[in-house]
C-alpha cells in the first residue's frame, strides 16, 4: 500500500483508538488502586535478600544468548539452505536450544555460583487471584496499546516517507499464512506464546529489572530495562510499543513480585497478535 494511503488510513483510526483508550486508562487506574471488585493485585512477596549478580553476570548472561544463536544458527545453516529445515523450523530449533543454554547460564551464575533463590529471580507462583486481573489487563490494555502504535506508525511514515519494516517473525508468520504453511504457523505460534514469554520475562524482567530495581529504584528499572527489551527486538516500526509493553510487563512484575504473571500477559499478548496477524494476512 502507498504510503499516502496508509498515513490516510491510519490517521483515520486514530480518533476511535484514542476515544476507546481514554476510558481503558482510567479503568487501568481503577484497578490498580484496587476499586473494581474482584479485580486487583495480590503481591506475592518473594525473599528478602536482595540480588547479589552485577552487571558483569547481567552482560555474560545477554552475551550467551546472543552467542548460542549465533553458534547454532551457523552450525544449522546449512540444513535451512538445503531445503532439510523449512524457515520456521531453523528459527524454531535456533531459538529453542539458545534459551535453554541460557536459562542454564542463569542457573549457573545465579543459584550455583552466587548462593540465590529462583526466587530472587520472581520465580515465584502467581496466584490464582492475579489471573484474571492479568487477563483484564490485557483487554483494558489494548487499545491504548494500540493508539501508541497508530502514533508511532504515523510519526515514522510522516518523517521518512514510507511504512517501517515489520519483525522478522511477523514477515515470516504472514509469509507461512499466505503460502498455508501449517507446521511453520504451529512452530511460530508455539515460539511467540511459550517460549518467548518464558526467556524474554526471565531476562528482562527477572534478571535485568530485578538488579536494577535495588540501585536505581523500581521505575527507573522498569524503564532501563524496557527501552533494552524494546531495542533488542530489532525493529524500528515496533519500537517504541513494545518499549509501553516493556512497561506494562514490569509493573506487573513489580506489582505482583512474579514474573510468571508478566510471562502470562505476555504469552496472551502474542497469542492475540498472532490471530490478528492470521485473520488479517488470510484477508489479504
């Protein structure tokens, strides 16, 4: 689509977005302050040490993540461009073994090597009561979600004259839902709602936020270490809403003291996307 006709179309949503977000705002502050029945936050508290790993273990264990997908994302290469793995299934096995490479190096620095709790880390059960509060989150957050990126997409449009690429994951999702590639859509799907919410949470929010919370304080953790989650993404035209979902992850993580909370607004958030994704590319 042009760019003229895509500025028009977005700029055309935006006042429904923005007239259904308002209400989703307050409705969030609502609940936060715990005045909807049956709709709040029970914080589980986890140990009271606090986390004893610096930025040295922070950089080693960003480090081995992005190291093993480089290692086995080479050592499998040539499989993908054989034709033995389909695009989805090299992305699949890449992703899969570098997360729990790193979940171990986590492990490893954490628990082994520096004396601490999972818990440290907010592995610590969500309780049931925070599951529908997540969940409502998640309705009560879309709109507003989507009025940042209308916003975004028209702030980028209007300064470099053409529409930003989308994740790489997205192109090949849409790619697979064109050409009805069943096994790469199950891959993908099983990626972005399971094992994405699981590494990306234990990360950036257990062991990023969790350093950062003790010397810069909560928020400013939250925003250190949301722009680093939005930034390693990759794309430019998702930035800055995944830098709001970056936010909104953390203040569940700090609200409830568990990142399996976050990890379910996430896993919802990527289900959602990817069923919009498949009904819009199906259309198309």
């Amino acid at each position: 689509m042009p760019p003229r006709e895509t500025i028009e179309l977005l700029r055309e949503a935006l006042p429904t977005t923005i007239l259904w977000a308002a209400p989703c705002v307050v409705l969030l502050y609502l609940i936060d302050a715990g005045r909807i029945p049956r709709l709040g936050w029970t914080h589980r508290a986890g140990p009271q040490e606090p986390p004893l790993w610096s930025w040295t273990e922070v950089v080693v264990i960003v480090l081995s993540f992005v190291a093993a997908q480089i290692f086995f994302g080479s050592t499998l290469a040539g499989l993908k461009e054989s034709g033995v793995l389909v695009e989805a299934g090299f992305y699949f096995i890449t992703t899969i073994v570098s997360s729990l490479f790193t979940a171990w190096v986590v492990h490893w620095l954490v628990v082994a090597r520096l004396g601490q709790s999972l818990a440290t880390l907010g592995l610590v059960p969500c309780p049931v009561s925070n599951v529908p509060t997540v969940l409502g989150l998640y309705f009560i957050t879309f709109f507003p979600l989507g009025a940042v990126t209308i916003l975004w997409q028209l702030a980028l449009l209007g300064g470099t004259g053409s529409a930003p690429e989308s994740q790489a994951v997205v192109q090949l999702f849409e790619k697979s839902v064109r050409e009805h590639d069943t096994l790469s859509l199950a891959l993908l799907v099983v990626l972005g709602v399971l094992v994405a919410p699981i590494t990306e949470e234990l990360l950036f929010r257990g062991l990023i936020l969790g350093w950062l919370r003790v010397r810069w304080g909560a928020w400013m953790g939250a925003a250190i270490s949301s722009v680093l989650f939005a930034i390693v993404h990759g794309s430019l035209g998702a930035l800055v809403p995944l830098l709001a979902l970056g936010m909104l992850l953390a203040y569940i993580a700090i609200r409830t003291g568990s990142i399996y909370c976050a990890m379910l607004y996430h896993a919802v958030f990527n289900g959602v996307s990817f069923l919009v994704l498949f009904t819009r590319s199906g259309n198309s």
